[in-house]
C-alpha cells in the first residue's frame, strides 16, 4: 500500500527525461475586481520567491497530487473523460501554467526558473494541442510555422540551411514532397496534415519529451491510425519521451506502453497498458472501458455509473468517484484511498484492495434506485404510439366507411394544403 500521490511508475533502471512529483493546481474562483488584484499581488510576490496570500473564494480543485514519470523512448498515456484534469497537468508539464504545489524534475534535476531555464526547458519539452488549427497561426503559410521555432533558438540561419532543416522536418512527419505542402496556409491543409504540421514544428527544436494532448481527437478516424503510428515511429527512432492524453482507453491501448486513469483531478489507476486493459482493478477504469466500442461485444454495455462528475469547485469526500461507484462502502466517503499494488508495477487507488476494513468501513453505502432514462423514454414512446393507435379507427369500423371529407384532418392524407390552390 502507497500513502503517497498515485504515479505512473518509471522503469526500474534509468531516471527518466522527465518527473513530476505530487504536482497540484487550484485554480481560484474570483468572485470581484478584488479577487483579481489578490492574485496578481500573489503572481508579484511568486516572481519575488514569496508565498503570496491565498486568494478567497471559491476554489477549483483542477489537478490533485499527482506524479508521473517518463522515460525516454515510452509512451505514457493519461486516459479520462473530459473535466478529469489531463489537460491541465499537460500544460503544467509543459509550464505553461504554475503549479499551487509539488516539483518537476528534468534528467532527476529540478528546473531553474530563470529566463534561460525557463528557454531550455522549452526547446526539451514540446506541447502538441489538441486542435491543429486553432493552433497554427491563419495567416502564415507552413514555411513560417516551421522556420519560427528554428530561428528563434538558432538551430537554423536564413537561406538554404533552413530551407534543408524546413524540408527534413516536413519529411520526418510524411509531408511529401516537402515543396508541395512549404507554401500552403492552414486552410489548405487536411486536418491531419494540419497536425502533421503542429508536430513538425514542436520537433523543430530537437526536444526529448513530447507532450501530445489529444492529437487525435479532432480528426477522421480514418486517418487518426497515422497520427497514431508517426507518434510511434517518433519513439522507437528519436527514443522519445511521450505524453498521450486522451479519452479513448482503446487507442491508448494500442499506442501506449503505460496507461494512468485520472478521475476528477486525480490518478485512480495506473500501470502497464496491456494489465490496465486487460484486468482494469478500479471501478472508474471498468466504466470507461465499457463505454468504450467493442465489435467483439455480443451484448449492449451495461454502465455501473449512478450520477454525473462531482464538482471540482466541491469535491465529494474520501474518494471522489464513490457517488458513482457501485460498490462504495463507508470508507469511501470518509477516507482517501492510498494506492494498493495490485501487481508488479500495477496500482489501483481503490478501498475494494483493503485487506484491514471493519464491518462498519466495508458497509455498502445505500441509495435509492437510479432512474433507467432510457427505460423510461422507451416506455414514454410505448404509450404515445399507443395513444395515436386509439385515434385510428380500425378498418371495420363505421368511421373508416365515411367520407375522407367527414374524418378527422389529421388522418384526412387527401386534404388539400391549406396554401395549394383547389
């Protein structure tokens, strides 16, 4: 059993590139025009080296306590459904973002806050967003996107060396031939050459570590396979360190060598990706791989799940998924759960682990029945079919004898349209 943050593990030889270490981020509610200069007096005095004052209000509890590591040439995938905080922790990975607490470590050193710390650190460690074109500039073409990045940290100088880097960079991604995309705009490009691009570009400055936070969510299906595949062929011949964040626990299956769950701003489960799809340990990661598509499925998946998300302005108690659990028990609502060690390097931050529980902390939590919507909207249907059934008259009955003239209009189909001329 672990008291500490929940973590993907690292290998068990070798640092890897990149650590974070109980990494939170609360972000304040501001309720007036004073909430607004509490926080930059509190952005002031974190530039000087002093705490600053906690703002008031309410709080959003967006990334809580977690730990990641990863290792060079590994891809490591953060699964959850949307509101869980995977994007927040990739852009305080990425330091876009100050963290309200914990530590980031690159190659097990920790990271200088310095103007040229904060430069090399960024040439290292390279964000890849979601949405290809909301994040490539619309008024400049492909050469520019690409040439910024290698002027800026002088990997390249103007003329035909940076032409040379341009055309690499577009070939590394499969943009063939490289003249044919250099000169295109934004709006030119497919969307997954869109992407193509993005990931050009954050590899133009040569980085160990690449932050990819759902690169695929935007695109067809049909071509996010080769986004897919370019993000694999990056690791095994640049051997480099991954970040997939996602909310498809299949595809991070296919990709991934490590999978961590993430729930409400915390990790829930984490391990190899093959034991977390294939013996999922906590309730949370069974939910999400029963909603996930399945050919194979010979019956419809049946969701364990009995509310919405909680709040992040008001999170639930103990552990915060157990208002959804079907198996919460006294525990869970009081206590939050450490993570057990289900198997090697496999851990399940779950109360069902517990070996020590007393009757009073293993009694099941009882709640009236969750309503069945769609049990209901069927059976709703059910009787409005049969309530416009009763006002057809049978094909025996003395109505259907009378005149299409004499029946009620809404079954009269001949009637002319009140706007069609007689």
């Amino acid at each position: 059993m672990t008291e500490t943050g929940l973590a993907a593990r690292p290998p068990a030889t070798g640092t890897p590139l990149l650590e974070a270490r109980g990494l939170t981020k609360h972000f304040a509610v501001h309720q007036a025009v004073s909430g607004l200069r509490a926080a930059h007096r509190n952005r002031v005095a974190a530039r000087a080296g002093g705490a600053g004052q906690t703002p008031s209000g309410t709080v959003v509890h967006a990334v809580e306590n977690v730990s990641i590591a990863l290792p060079k040439a590994q891809v490591t995938a953060v699964v959850g459904e949307s509101g869980s905080g995977k994007s927040t922790l990739a852009r305080l990975l990425a330091r876009l973002i100050t963290p309200t607490g914990g530590e980031l470590l690159l190659d097990g050193q920790p990271i200088s806050s310095s103007s040229r710390g904060r430069r090399d650190y960024a040439r290292q460690v390279q964000l890849v967003l979601q949405d290809p074109f909301a994040s490539l500039n619309p008024v400049h073409d492909v050469r520019y996107h690409l040439a910024r990045p290698l002027q800026v940290h002088g990997l390249a100088d103007r003329g035909a060396a940076l032409d040379r880097a341009i055309a690499s960079l577009l070939e590394r991604v499969a943009l063939t031939p490289a003249d044919q995309f250099v000169r295109k705009y934004p709006h030119e490009l497919s969307g997954g050459q869109r992407q193509r691009v993005a990931i050009a570009r954050a590899l133009a400055v040569q980085p160990r570590v690449l932050l990819a936070d759902e690169p695929v969510s935007m695109l067809d299906v049909s071509i996010r396979l080769g986004i897919l595949n370019l993000l694999s062929d990056l690791r095994e011949r640049d051997g480099l360190a991954i970040l997939y964040i996602t909310h498809d626990i299949a595809s991070a299956r296919y990709l991934a060598d490590t999978i961590m769950v993430m729930y409400a701003g915390q990790v829930v489960e984490s391990g190899p990706a093959q034991a977390v799809t294939d013996r999922p340990e906590h309730p949370y990661t069974r939910l999400l791989l029963s909603a996930a598509p399945d050919p194979d499925r010979r019956s419809p998946a049946v969701l364990g799940d009995r509310a919405a998300p909680p709040s992040l302005a008001a999170p639930p108690p103990g552990c915060r998924f157990h208002p959804r659990c079907p198996h919460a028990m006294a525990v869970c609502a009081d206590r939050v759960p450490p993570g057990f060690d289900v198997a090697a390097g496999h851990l399940s931050a779950c109360w069902l682990h517990a070996k020590d529980l007393d009757a009073t902390q293993a009694a099941p939590i009882t709640r009236p029945a969750a309503r069945n919507r769609g049990a209901e909207i069927q059976a709703a249907e059910i009787q409005a079919a049969d309530s416009l059934a009763a006002k057809i008259p049978a094909a025996d009955s003395p109505a259907a004898d009378r005149p299409a003239a004499d029946r009620p209009a809404v079954l009269n189909s001949s009637a002319p349209d009140p706007g069609e001329e007689t």
